[in-house]
C-alpha cells in the first residue's frame, strides 16, 4: 500500500473541510460552494473569451481530481468511502450550480434572490446524496476513487436537472416582480 501525498489528502479532505463535525458531507459541500463562488467571481472579473468554457470545465475538472485523490486516499486508508473525503461532494455541488452559469442574467438582482438560487441547487444535491436513489446508490459499488466520487457526481446531475427549470422560474420572478425580493 503506497502512501498518498499531501495534496491527494488535502483535495480529498476539501482542504480540511471534511474534518468539520457534524455531518462532514454538509461542511464539505458548503466549501465547494464557496470555493465554486470564488471560481465563478475570479473567472468573470478576468474575462476573456475563454470564460465560458474555464466556467463549464471546471467541475469535470474537479471530478477527476476528486476521483484521483479520493483514490489515493482509500488505497492508503483501505476503507471504502470514509466521511472525512469530501471531494466528492465539491465535484457535485459544482455539477449542480452549473445551470446558475447559464440562467443568471446581468441585471442587478437581490441578495435574497441569490441567496435563493444558491440554496435550491445545494439542498437538492444534499437531498440526492444524502437519499441515493436508483443508479446513484449503485455507483457507490465501483472501485476505488470512482466508487467514492461517482454517486455523487449523479446526485449533482439530477440537482442539476432540477435546479435548471427552478433558477429560471426565480429569475423571471425577480424581473416580473422585484417587490418581492425586497
């Protein structure tokens, strides 16, 4: 059993986050939705006509790097899918804040409008990862690294599939009726 480096851990472990009690997962997902919010202003303050595709790259980024550090980790642990790994649930939460990147318009919003369209995506994937329905539950039985990232990386997609159609309902409501978002 080789030893994973430093860096595998601390991208497994969501930079530390994973360690947080309790309910690791909710801690863990809570810093990938900070670090994607840091991502998202970095990448946009930059600009360039490669944001698009940095934006949209990004958590098939993060699900490799996940599923590689997640690995390392289960190799040196030997358990299947300990709760201090979290990277996982940082390569979700990215997959289901994608639609965000594609329903935000650029006129000034609300904060409560915002705050709402970043809870809807993360209480769904929680939802979904927490419940594991069908293909999702079978994930988990892959090997290794994959095993420990891929259920996740499904509950993401159906967050995802959800959120889509709810963020573009709230943003017509903040454009049709701004009074109440006030």
């Amino acid at each position: 059993m080789s030893k994973a480096p430093r860096f595998a851990w601390c991208v497994a472990t969501g930079f530390g986050s994973g360690f947080l009690k309790p309910a690791p997962g909710t801690w863990g997902t809570l810093a990938g939705l900070g670090a994607w919010l840091l991502l998202v202003g970095a990448v946009r303050s930059v600009g360039g006509p490669l944001t698009p595709w940095l934006l949209l790259g990004s958590p098939v980024v993060v699900t490799f790097l996940a599923v590689w550090a997640a690995g390392r980790v289960v190799e040196e642990t030997g358990l299947k899918d300990p709760a201090f790994i979290v990277a996982d649930e940082w390569a979700g939460i990215w997959i289901a804040l994608t639609p965000l990147l594609f329903t935000a318009t650029l006129q000034p919003q609300p904060v409560l409008l915002w705050v709402a369209r970043l809870v809807a995506p993360f209480m769904l994937f929680r939802l979904f990862d927490i419940w594991k329905p069908g293909a999702i539950d079978a994930a988990q039985r892959l090997p290794g690294g994959w095993g420990v990232v891929l259920d996740d990386v499904l509950a993401g997609l159906l967050a995802a599939l959800i959120a889509w159609p709810l963020d573009r309902w709230l943003g017509a409501q903040s454009l049709l009726h701004p009074e109440l978002w006030r």
